[in-house]
C-alpha cells in the first residue's frame, strides 16, 4: 500500500531515476535510510520494476520516430510476433484492436532506413505509417 510520501517518492524517481536517497530525503523530508526502506519496500512490491536511461537518439544518428501499424495477412501473427524482436528498429511493439493487429514505434536515421524497414514489414501484412512529429507527453 502506497502513501503520499510513496507517491512524492515515485515522482522524483520517474523525473530522475538517479536521485540519491538523500536528495529525495530532502524533498520529501525524511532521511536518507527511511527512503531506501520505502524504495526497498516499493521494488520488493513490484511498483518499482526497473530504472532505466533515456537517450539522446538524435545525437546518436537517430532523427525519424514513426509509428507503423501494421495489418497482419492471415497466418502471420505467430510468425511475425516471433521475429519482431529482430528488428533493431523497433522500440516497442502492442497488439491492439481496431482494422490493424499491431502498432509499432520505430526509430530511423532517415527516409531512407524508413523505406528498408518498410520493405521487410510488408512481407507480413499491410502497414500505415505516421511520422512522429513533436512529442507533447511523456509521463514515464
């Protein structure tokens, strides 16, 4: 069960996974030993799953994100759902409802890794694509 200080504590944590015990114990006025029992207690619940970096994939060589949703043809979901994970490209994959079976996010360095990636989906299903433009929310 969560409190408030629970929550406080979880918020700082999803802004700076980093955040030392004590600079979260200042925030939240407790000590530095009572948030590591708290942020303890939260992982050992399962609230906490995993910290994790985000990176700067422009300044990797990564500037297109999109959003391919794809139409499985008949037969292919096992298939495709089996080699998905192959594809670098691929960020994060859902089945959804809807006209398509799945939505995937992708980061590309450009048109043209676009087209390559593009040409081995089609092999599965139908794809529609949307470019991301801007991201407005991120709430992870």
């Amino acid at each position: 069960m969560t409190d408030v200080l629970d929550t406080k504590i979880l918020d700082i944590l999803k802004a700076n996974a980093r955040a030392s015990y004590a600079d979260i114990g200042r925030q939240v006025n407790l000590t530095a030993s009572s948030v590591r029992e708290r942020i303890l207690r939260l992982e050992n619940e399962g609230l906490i799953t995993k910290y994790t970096v985000e990176l700067n994939q422009s300044r990797l060589g990564y500037n297109l994100e999109a959003f391919i949703l794809i139409n499985l043809y008949t037969g292919n979901l096992k298939p495709f759902l089996s080699i998905v994970k192959n594809f670098k490209e691929v960020q994060q994959c859902y089945r959804i409802t809807g006209a398509h079976n799945l939505q995937l996010k992708v980061l590309l360095r450009d048109q043209a890794h676009l087209v390559q990636l593009l040409d081995k989906l089609m092999v599965y299903g139908d794809t529609t694509t949307l470019l991301i433009l801007t991201e407005v929310i991120n709430q992870k």
